[in-house]
C-alpha cells in the first residue's frame, strides 16, 4: 500500500515508521504525503487507540530531502516541499489520538522539528539530535516558533543558529524528550508509556489534547512556515543548493 512509510497496529497502538533508510529517512514529497495518509487510516482504526512515529534503519529522520530540494526546477518546485512539510506539522498536531514520537536515531532539521509535536518522545540513548537547517540558507519552523516558548528564546535561537549537535540526554534535559532508552528497550519503553496513557480516562485524554491543539495552532507555526519557504527563493539557499549537488560547504558573505 504505501512504498515510503510501513504502519503496523499491534496491542492498540499503530506503529508509522518512516522507511527509507537508504536515505535515512530523508522527508520527501512523497513520504510526507504517506505520513499524512497513514495517520488518517489509524485515526479511523478502532484497533488503533496510540499512534506511534518512528522510523527504519539508524536514523529516525535526516530532514528535508535535500536531493530533491536540490534537483526542483523552480522557486514553486521548491516551495511544493515545504508546502508539504507544513501539512505533515499541521496534521501531526491535529492528531486526536495520543501521539508517541519514537526516536530511534539521529534527527536532523525537520527530523529534530517533529520532536515538539508528540505527547511523548522516547529518544534512543545514542541519537544524535541538530538542527542545521540554517547551514543550508534555511530556518527550523517549530524551533524558530513554537521552540521559543517550550525552551526560551536565547536557548533555541541558539539552537537554530549554531546548528548545534546535542544528545538524547540533552534532549531530555532540555524537556524535548521525556524518556530516553537503549536502542533495544525502545519498543519496550513506548508501550510502557502507551499503558500509562490508557490507565487514563479516553474522554480526559482528548479534552487535553483539544487544549493543546488550541494552544499550538497559533499563527506562529504558520508564520515559521511561511519564512521558511520565504528563504527557501533566496539566492543564499540557491548557493546552498548548488553546494549539495557539488558536493562542497555552501560560501556565504557575511
């Protein structure tokens, strides 16, 4: 059914995991769009009562697919990514179902950007969590919005700015994470907090969840969004384009 992303619902929870791993899982056009279907078939499923994302192979997501960022023809070509990414970040945070966001390795820009959108997120203890999207003449969305008011503005502009690498303890300190676990306890680890959900009233539960849907689908999301693809038509990340296809660090004038 679905050639990027493969669902499974095992004990009430439906499992997406991004399976591309041969590009570690890099945010296509095409996976995003199977992301965003998959969630729609399991929030229908009656079997389905916590929606787990995660991914294959080693990493959990190296971001925005670079290789066909860097291959679109036209500013719009271009736009039609990150047109895509918004809708992967608006859906996400519609989810009315609980939302477990499985870390199961590295995460880099909009792989790191889907941290702030579950309920809970188990990072593996060895991960490696960054974004650098400003090295590429572009900006993180959710860390540059919503990342100010969770962690603070001087920490996240830090964040967004130096394309910092920080590790799953980080994370957890940092409150992006609320658990961390060895690689093989992961799994174990997500139904261990998916059991600590369902020990709870489901009709409490979607009262939470619609409060926080409120909170967070403020215009600032749409506004991170909107200055991404802004940057996007820039003739800075055009040189950062070029650079990925020859191979070579972007040059910058400062």
């Amino acid at each position: 059914m679905y050639s990027y992303v493969s669902v499974e619902v095992r004990d009430k929870l439906g499992w997406i995991f991004m399976n591309r791993p041969d590009k570690y899982n890099a945010l296509s056009t095409a996976m995003i769009g199977e992301i965003i279907s998959s969630i729609d078939t399991l929030e229908r499923s009656e079997e389905a009562k916590i929606l787990v994302l995660s991914g294959r192979g080693k990493a959990f997501s190296a971001g925005i697919d670079l290789g066909e960022l860097s291959s679109a023809r036209s500013p719009d070509e271009a736009g039609a990514l990150f047109q895509a990414l918004a809708r992967l970040f608006r859906r996400l945070l519609m989810v009315e179902k609980p939302l477990i966001i499985a870390v199961n390795g590295d995460a880099y820009g909009g792989g790191a950007e889907l941290l702030w959108v579950g309920d809970a997120v188990v990072v593996s203890e060895n991960a490696r969590i960054s974004w650098a999207e400003a090295r590429w003449g572009l900006l993180p969305p959710v860390l540059s919005t919503l990342g100010i008011l969770s962690i603070g503005p001087v920490k996240a502009s830090y964040l967004a700015m130096s394309s910092t690498v920080i590790t799953a303890r980080e994370a957890l300190e940092l409150g992006l994470a609320t658990h961390i676990a060895p690689q093989e306890k992961l799994e174990e680890t997500v139904i261990s907090i998916a059991r600590s959900f369902m020990d709870n009233s489901p009709q409490a539960l979607r009262a939470i969840k619609k409060i926080k849907r409120s909170v967070l689908l403020t215009h600032l999301v749409e506004l991170g969004v909107s200055e991404l693809e802004r940057l996007s038509r820039s003739g800075e990340a055009l040189e950062a384009a070029q650079a990925f296809r020859e191979k070579r660090k972007p040059s910058y004038r400062w």
